[in-house]
C-alpha cells in the first residue's frame, strides 16, 4: 500500500505540459502553435523531444531563459511535439500525398534525347578513356597512308619541329585524326577552344557541321572557338583533324634539303558552363564511337524546390511557353533527318504511310506504352487529315504528341500495369523513358513480379543515366550545387584563382564518380579515408610535390585530420568566405544535410563579424561573440558545435594549426535525437560519429528518396522513412540497393506486390 501512494504521489507530482504551455508560451506562439501577431512562424520542425526540451530550456520563457527545470521544458517539449510540431502531428491535420507531377527539367531533356535517339543505331557500351589516334604520313586521310594508331589521353601536342612519329613521319608534312565520345558531366552550354598553328577542325555531336572549322586558315590566328549543347551523363560523338602541310618545300627540287620545320602544337580545351578554360581531361573522353544526342535548348523556369527537392508541381506561361519552344525544337530536328528515321524518301509511292508508322512509333514511345485505335486515330491519323503534304501531317503529329499531356505528366492515367512500371523505373533511375529491354519486358508481362524489376533495376544503375542523375544529387546533398559565385581572397591566397577552384570541383567529381563505381557504395565510406584527388596546379597548395601539368590523381594526405568527404576542400571552400573560414556555414552544411536537422532561417540577415574589428580574436570566438545573444541561442546551439570541429582547414581546404596566432580549438558536440550528447574532438571524430550516426542514416535515406522519386516520402505510408533506414543499415548502407528499393516501393501498385511477396525493403530477390 505505501509503495502504491509514492507511485499516486509521483504520479500526481508530474508536470503537465500542456498547463504549462498554456501559461508560460501560448501567448506567443498561439494555442496550436500556429504563430502571433509578435511570433508569426508556427512552432513546427523535426527536432526530437529532447532537442526540443533543450531549447525550450536555453531560450524560453521570453527574457528568462534557464528559469524551467529541465522536467518542465521536457513535459512542455513533449506536448508541443505531440500537438503540433512533429511531422507526424502536422500529417494528422495535412496528409500528405503523392501528387500529379510534370516532368522536370532534367526529365524533360533527358527523355527527349533518348525519344529522338531510339531512332537512331544504339551506341555501344563505353570504352576505355581517352581518343582513338590515327596519325598519317601526309594530309589525307586514307588508311593505307596511316602508320600509326594509338590511345592517346587527350589533345595536347606540343612538338615543336619535330615529328609526332620519327622515322615514319617527316616534320613537314602530316595529319592526325581523334575520333572517340565525350562526356558530359552536367547540361549546358559547352565552348570548345582548338590552338593550333595550323589547319584543323573539330566536329561534337554534330558529324555534319563542325562546331570549329579552321580549315582554311588565313592570317595569323591560333586559337579557334565553337559552342554547343551537351547533355549530363551522355556520350558525344567527338572528332579532330589536324593537318600540317609543307611550308617553302619545292618537291621538284630533290636535291635541296627542305627548310626547317614550322613549329607543330595542337591543344584541345573546353569551357564547361560557369568554369574557365580547361585542357579536354582523359575522364570525360572514351575511344568508341556514339551517335548523336539531341540535347533541346529550351529554357524553362526553375523547377520547384521549395521543399528541398527538384519536383514538376507548377505550371506557368513561362513553362508552357518552354514547352511549346522545346517541342518546336525538336520537330525541326527531327524533320531535317525524318528520310533517315521513318526508312523512306520523299518520292517514294508509300511515304505518307511510312511516315504514319513512323509517328505511331514516336507517339507509343512518347506516351510509354502501345497505342490504343482512339489515341492513334487522334495523334497519328488526324493530324495527316487535311495536310497538304505528308511532311506537314508528320510536324503536326509530333507537334500534339510532344505537347501532349500523356508526355508532359507520366502519371496522368494512374496506371498500374506493366508499361506504367516500366516508364516509373526509367523515370526514377534515369530521369527518361523506357529502353527496349524494359519495353519488352513490360509487354511480356514479366516486370509486375518484384525480382524481375529489381534485376532491372540493378541493370539500369549501371547505366551511365542512372551515375549522372545520382553525381547530381551528391552536389545537391552536399551543397556544391550553387557554387559558380564561390571566388577566394588573392591577397589572403596568393595564386589561388578561378583554376584552382575548378580543379577542386573536379577532385570532388572525381571523388564522387569513383564512390558511385565502387561495388558496394558504402555510404560511410564517403566518410573514411585522407586521401584528396589533386592535379598538378593543386599540389603546390597542399603540400604535394606533382609536375605542373600532372592530371588528377587521388593522393594521400596523412597527418592531416581529413575524414573523406566530409574535409573534402571543395566542400570547406564552399561553405566559407572569400578570405575567412565559416563555422557557421559549414555547421548549417552538417546540421541540415547530413544530419537532417531542421533549421529555419534567420529572422532577418545578420552580416558577420569582421575580423578587423576584433583583431585579435579567432574566427571561433568572433562567432561565439556574435551568436550570443538569447535569440541566436535556438539555432546556433547545434550549427555552431558542428561546424567548428572544421575550422583546422582554412577557406581554401587547406591543414592549418592555428587562426590569428591561436592554436585553433575544434572541439565540437551534438544533441541526437534520441537523447544523446556526443563531443568531437576534431573533423575525424565527427566523422566518426556521422558513420554510426543513425540521424545522419535517415537524413541520406529521405533525401536520396525525393531526389528520385520527386515526391515526399511519408506519402508511401507514415512508416516509411523508418523502414527504408532501417532496411538500409541492415543491407550495408549500400546507396545502389536503397536506389532499387526506393524505385521498387514508389512503383505503381507496389503495396500490394510488396504484400503479397512478403519481402522486406532490400531484402534481395
């Protein structure tokens, strides 16, 4: 009985949170949260209980912080979670679902190339890199006068007067050919630059029309310019001529030795979009041949991403305008080739009939699935109706197909059949329509059981499409996306230019292209290793000792506290300033993207400290400084912890030991959501800490899940971020698998087949 009255006592003793919230914070914040005339956002975020209660503690009552015990502030934390803030609260309210969609930038490009390109010869898989090299003993190009062929990396021929193949080839006279693919790492405007002395011309993507035609050269120009329009993770069709004729030779005089040789060099750069010229690396070149991509050059508004991620949810004029341009594009593109795609010429007794099929074919590949008679008869048949020539019935047809919603908004019909599964594969692991193996696969009827669409999906992530869409969502995550305007101090960082820094986005590239071709794609091991990818201009920086003009290379920098990625120095170079590190920046980066902290924006912008102003203080204590004050408490008590354990690399990723005559302290510390304080001695023990951190876990989960499937995660099912996390620490934390699974669980009428499997979220066929 007594033992019963302590437990009524303690019972009874327990704080109310909602009584105390009532008192102590609803004139402020509302009585569901939802914000005052004085505090205006509403309480809502992703914070735990415990995080919660800290903060309420640290910056609560308004002007008396630290007066709540810690059991109040938690009985306040839990009854505000459980009313309103959590995700789960403001679901009870606003469900959320899986909205009607349009295609996205991306999958609008990228559909088009691959609608247009299935008319054309599939490319072969990839070589190896570089350039097939064919060098021949005089200017034409006719293989018994070839004596040469080779790999060669790139195009950086610097050979003075000598011969590029002594005893086979004089110095005087001879032509080189590069033929092979380039790739491009993202969309956009591409400039190619040739320098040369003498005669060349450069074909990309276009085998008809050079981008560079310097063929005929007059005056004393060297350097040669052309753009043209690349599409991510595509191979180009690439090829270099080069020919050096003979200067002041009289071949009728036999008996006169020839004059010396002109001078012999040939460099192939590009400018890729918002990065200065750059010698064409052996990385973005392959030896095989490929055909053509139709890259449109329409230019649509940004899409939505106002909730972290890319998704088709509005429609402008604008857009449609885009669409309207970008359809019109294409048509032009296809109809100056359309003897070539439809096997017919414009004399032939049965062109209207083969053009006919040839939009019947463009509409059931536009559309995703087979035509039915109604849908043939109103993009196909009725466009020819009235035209006056065949040509014009087929502008009109792929004019409405390309316009057409069944195009524009995959999900339109809801369908849930075998095509429906196949256009979602595609569009989640590529961004773009079926190919021919899942085409045939869903008309079987085959791809609705589960091992078969994951065996599919396996192949498609092997897929170069499928490593381009995810390299984009690695500078998403890691917030590399918007770095065009990142420029550095040149007083602070003398020789640091624009170059540099596009060597260092490169490294990352590099990093993160040889993550994604791993076997496993670990996800903690982008947070192991000291290893850093630099090129000769990098090296100097760092500490490397590598010739001036040494490609990338990945090499170890021991002893200097670098956890993978996380210490990448493009990464640290982002998230600072100009001359000065940023705690604060690179503690936003670690709090919001890696560890899924929600953090709102500040109040109002608040310009930092300048170092001037406290001479003496290190960057560490300027922000302490200025993030003191109460109001600063609630968001700065996790960015700062967190981002000062980086502060040991400067501005420019570079070791550093000490910040204004200072030893630099980067002690650190995190509040998880369970509960648990952990401190960080340095960068490697944050590391550490992110690899087992189950936070960090999720947070990649659900961001990985709306890159590819551009809809919220917790429209599958409230449960649904928790059992792909914890599905994803079981299967090995391996990003190709969670990528299978999230395309397999988005897929149309996946619950029921999951259901019926009974197999568990990567858990294998």
């Amino acid at each position: 009985m007594m033992f019963s009255a302590i437990a009524v006592l303690i019972i009874a003793a327990a704080p109310d949170g909602a009584s105390l919230y009532k008192a102590k914070c609803q004139s402020c914040h509302g009585p569901k949260g939802e914000g005052t005339k004085r505090y205006k956002r509403a309480l809502e975020g992703d914070l735990a209980v415990p995080q919660l209660a800290r903060l309420i503690r640290e910056t609560m009552p308004e002007g008396q912080p630290n007066t709540l015990d810690q059991a109040d502030a938690a009985a306040i934390a839990e009854h505000i979670h459980k009313e309103f803030y959590s995700q789960l609260a403001r679901e009870r309210s606003h469900p959320p679902r899986v909205e009607l969609a349009r295609l996205t930038i991306p999958q609008y490009r990228q559909s088009m190339a691959d609608l247009v390109g299935s008319f054309r010869p599939a490319s072969g898989k990839q070589g190896a890199e570089g350039l097939k090299g064919e060098y021949f003993k005089n200017r034409r190009f006719n293989n018994g006068d070839r004596v040469l062929e080779r790999t060669d990396p790139g195009v950086n021929l610097a050979l003075g007067k000598e011969s590029p193949v002594p005893g086979m080839i004089e110095p005087h006279e001879f032509s080189i050919r590069w033929t092979g693919s380039i790739i491009a790492p993202e969309t956009g405007e591409y400039e190619f630059i040739v320098k040369t002395e003498h005669a060349a011309r450069l074909w990309v993507n276009d085998p008809d029309t050079p981008v560079i035609d310097a063929w005929v050269k007059s005056g004393n120009d060297t350097e040669y310019k052309g753009v043209t329009r690349l599409l991510a993770g595509r191979a180009h069709p690439l090829r270099l001529e080069y020919s050096k004729a003979k200067q002041g030779v009289n071949d009728a005089n036999k008996t006169k030795a020839p004059p010396p040789s002109a001078p012999t060099s040939i460099h192939l750069l590009w400018r890729r979009p918002d990065m200065p010229p750059r010698l064409l690396p052996a990385k973005a070149l392959r030896v095989t041949g490929s055909s053509p991509v139709f890259a449109s050059s329409a230019a649509f508004p940004p899409d939505d991403a106002s909730l972290g991620w890319e998704r088709g949810s509005a429609i402008s004029k604008a857009w449609d305008q885009a669409a309207t341009d970008g359809a019109l594009e294409a048509v032009a593109y296809v109809m100056a080739r359309i003897d070539d795609f439809s096997k017919s010429k414009a004399a032939d007794a049965d062109r209207t009939a083969k053009l006919k099929e040839f939009c019947a074919a463009f509409a059931t590949r536009a559309f995703r699935a087979p035509l039915a008679q109604e849908t043939r008869s109103l993009y196909v048949n009725r466009p020819f109706t009235g035209s006056p020539d065949p040509e014009t019935g087929a502008r009109r047809a792929m004019l409405a197909i390309l316009k057409s919603p069944r195009f524009l908004y995959p999900g339109l019909e809801a369908r849930t059949d075998s095509h429906a599964i196949a256009a979602h594969l595609a569009l989640s692991l590529w961004d773009s329509l079926p190919d021919p193996p899942l085409s045939d696969l869903a008309a079987s009827g085959k791809l609705a059981r589960r091992e078969v669409m994951l065996k599919e999906a396996e192949r498609m992530l092997a897929d170069p499409r499928a490593r381009a869409k995810l390299a984009r969502f690695f500078h998403h995550w890691l917030r590399t996306d918007h770095a065009a305007d990142v420029a550095k101090d040149m007083v602070r960082f003398p020789g640091f230019t624009r170059d540099h820094l596009a060597s260092l986005r490169e490294s990352l590239e590099w990093k993160v292209d040889e993550f994604l071709g791993s076997a496993e794609t670990d996800y903690r091991k982008l947070f192991e290793g000291d290893s850093v990818p630099l090129d000769g201009k990098l090296a100097k920086f760092f500490g490397v000792e590598l010739p001036p003009d040494a490609p990338m290379r990945d090499v170890p920098l021991p002893g200097q506290g670098r956890a993978g990625i996380l210490t990448h120095p493009f990464v640290l170079a982002v998230h600072a300033y100009g001359a000065e590190t940023s705690p604060i920046h690179r503690g936003v980066f670690v709090a919001r993207n890696i560890l899924g902290v929600a953090l709102k924006p500040p109040p109002e912008a608040v310009s930092p400290i300048a170092p001037d102003l406290h001479p003496s203080l290190t960057t560490r204590e300027r922000v302490i400084l200025q993030t003191k004050p109460t109001a600063c408490v609630s968001c700065h008590g996790i960015i700062n912890p967190l981002g000062f354990p980086l502060e040991a690399f400067d501005a420019i990723g570079r070791q550093r030991a000490q910040d204004r005559g200072k030893p630099v302290d980067t002690k650190g510390s995190f509040l998880d959501k369970a509960g648990g304080r952990h401190s960080f001695a340095n960068a490697m023990e944050l590391a550490s800490f992110i690899r087992g951190s189950r936070d960090a876990c999720d947070s990649f989960v659900e961001q990985v899940f709306h890159h590819l499937a551009g809809q919220p995660v917790r429209a599958y099912g409230s449960g649904r971020p928790a059992e792909l996390g914890e599905a994803f620490t079981k299967g090995g934390h391996s990003l190709k698998r969670l990528c299978c699974e999230i395309a397999l669980v988005t897929a149309p009428g996946s619950g029921t087949r999951v259901a019926e499997s009974g197999s568990s979220p990567l858990g294998g066929r």
